[in-house]
C-alpha cells in the first residue's frame, strides 16, 4: 500500500479505513434493496456494528496501548432481540475475519465504549445515515487525537469519485490529512493509485459562496441558514450533500462554507467528537478553516462531545470572518 505521507498512523488510517468503507459498501449492496421500507434502518446498522467491530480489531492488533472511542455499543446486540442483528453483522465481518465470533464481534465493538485518553482514536462507522439508505453519500471517519488536537484523520467515501464528485457505484475516494503534513485523496478501491494534494477554494466573494448543505434536514437549523445565506448575499447554489464528505468536498475546492448550526429547540446540543475529528483536519491541512459558531477552534479535550463549543462553522479560510460577522448579525 503506498502512502502520500511516512507516518505510521497515516498508513494505519488508509488501511483501516479503506477496508471498513468496501466492507460497508458490501452491507449496502446486499441489504439495502428498493423493496426496503423507508422506516427499516436495520441495513445501516448492521453496517455501522461491523466496520465499528473490524476497525476496533485493526486497532487492537496494531496501537493495543491506545485508547478507543467509537460510536456504537453492543449492549442490545446481547440481548435476545438483538440476535439476528448480530448473526448478521457476525456474516459481514467473517468477510474479513472469517473465524470471527459473535462474542468476539460484541468485544470489538465494545472497545469503542469507553472516555477519551490522552492518545486515542475515534470513529464514526457510517457517518450519514439517509445518504447510505439512499444510495448517496456517506462516510467512514477515523481520526486520531492526542492532548485534545486530532493528529490524524482518514474519510472513506465509496460514492465520491476522482476529484472529490459525486459519483454513484464509482471507486470512491480515500481522503487523508495528518497535521502540518498536509491533505490528500486517492482510489478507495486500489491502493496502489495515485495520491493528489487537496487544496481549499480561494474564493473570496462571499456572494459566491457555495454552501454543502446537509440533505437531512433535522441535522441543522435550515431557517438559520436562510437567514444567514439572506444576510449575507450569498447568490451561489447551495450543494446538497450528508456526511463528513462535505468535509472532503470542502477541502477538494468544490465548495467553500459547510455549517452546523443548533436547532432552536436544542441550543444545549454539543457535537460528538466522531462527527468532527476527521473531516475537520482534513479540512484545515487542505489550507481552510474550522470553528464553533463563535470562532473558537474545536476542542477534542473534553470526552465524547465537543463540550466546549457551539455548532461548527468549517470554510475556505477566505470567508470566514465573514460568516462568523453573519452569525452574529442572524443571533445565531
């Protein structure tokens, strides 16, 4: 497997990342059919146990001294309702582990319950939920932190294509970043393809501002995003898009504003650290800017939830104050 960057990690991050993303892209194909219920999400979970249980073995055979936060627990799993889940999920990671129990798969994922440490990683399975039950775009996101800044952060994205655009039942992309190193994107399915350097928009005007809105609409404030984009005199269109691979869009200039604001009805809500952590140093190493809706920079420091700050605010760099004055002048 080649590598953009010689760091051990880094490779760790592909690897794991890489081989989590097709085991999920595998669940899809098989489960997710056109006779699927829009209320049935048991294909997405059966996806997220398994990439959160080979990821979590990954780990425990290469950094076993570093702590683990993933986004799952296998506490229903265990019980009798859970069972045929759980016979599932075990089919998918015998994929790639094929003596692999069912206890031993409860194991895997339960190494992810525990708190952040002083080293540790973090991972969201399947980052966007309606994008993989629709066939659109979803993620894995493996990031590694340590003394509460992400270090290293890997996106697989099966349906984004070369150049970080949508693209359908494609190869997908690999997105990489490691910090002061840089960000990069290469093939998800041949690890031996070329790696390209990503670099952010350098548009300036901020009528020209392409703003990835989330396609799932209780994931943000949407009349706050109105109102921003009215205050602002943003003519650009909007792209639509779930997950972290707005982070990847982002960083690849296909973009150049991506913003979570808090929902009226929940201020008090504070980001987990797994929806963040990757996308945000890519992000960042690709030349851009990310903060909470008050511009202070993300604090990985506190646990599972980014405690000490509000929404996220992540953008080219250029435009940034001026979405933050806009926020300001919207009350958000």
């Amino acid at each position: 497997m080649n590598s953009p960057i010689d760091c051990s990690k880094v490779r760790f991050a592909i690897q794991a990342v890489r081989e989590a993303a097709q085991l999920v892209r595998q669940v899809q194909r098989e489960l997710v059919t056109a006779a699927i219920s829009k209320d049935d999400k048991s294909p997405v979970t059966v996806a997220d146990f398994a990439a959160q249980a080979i990821v979590s073995k990954r780990l425990l055979e290469a950094f076993p001294e570093m702590g683990f936060v993933g986004e799952e627990s296998s506490e229903v799993l265990r019980t009798p309702a859970g069972q045929e889940t759980l016979e599932q999920i075990t089919h998918f990671v015998r994929r790639v582990e094929p003596t692999a129990t069912p206890e031993e798969v409860c194991a895997w994922i339960d190494r992810g319950a525990g708190e952040a440490t002083e080293e540790f990683w973090t991972l969201d399975p399947v980052d966007g939920t309606k994008g993989f039950l629709r066939g659109d775009q979803y993620a894995v996101a493996l990031a590694f932190i340590r003394d509460g800044q992400v270090r290293v952060g890997a996106l697989g994205c099966p349906e984004l294509g070369e150049g970080i655009t949508p693209n359908k039942g494609g190869l997908g992309t690999v997105v990489v970043s490691r910090r002061e190193s840089g960000c990069f994107a290469s093939s998800l399915a041949d690890e031996n393809s070329d790696w390209k350097k990503l670099a952010v928009s350098d548009e300036s005007d901020i009528s020209a501002a392409r703003m990835l809105r989330s396609v799932e609409k209780a994931h943000t404030d949407t009349g706050g995003i109105g109102e921003l984009v009215t205050a602002l005199g943003i003519l650009a269109d909007p792209v639509g898009m779930d997950s972290q691979a707005k982070y990847a869009v982002l960083a690849a200039g296909g973009g150049e504003i991506n913003l979570r604001l808090l929902s009226p009805s929940r201020l008090e809500y504070r980001e987990k650290i797994w929806d963040q952590a990757a996308g945000s140093i890519c992000v960042q190493e690709a030349g851009g800017r990310v903060s909470d809706l008050d511009g202070k920079p993300l604090d990985f420091s506190h646990g599972r939830i980014l405690a000490t700050n509000r929404g996220v605010l992540a953008t080219n760099g250029h435009l940034h104050e001026a979405v933050l004055a806009g926020l300001k002048t919207i009350g958000a």
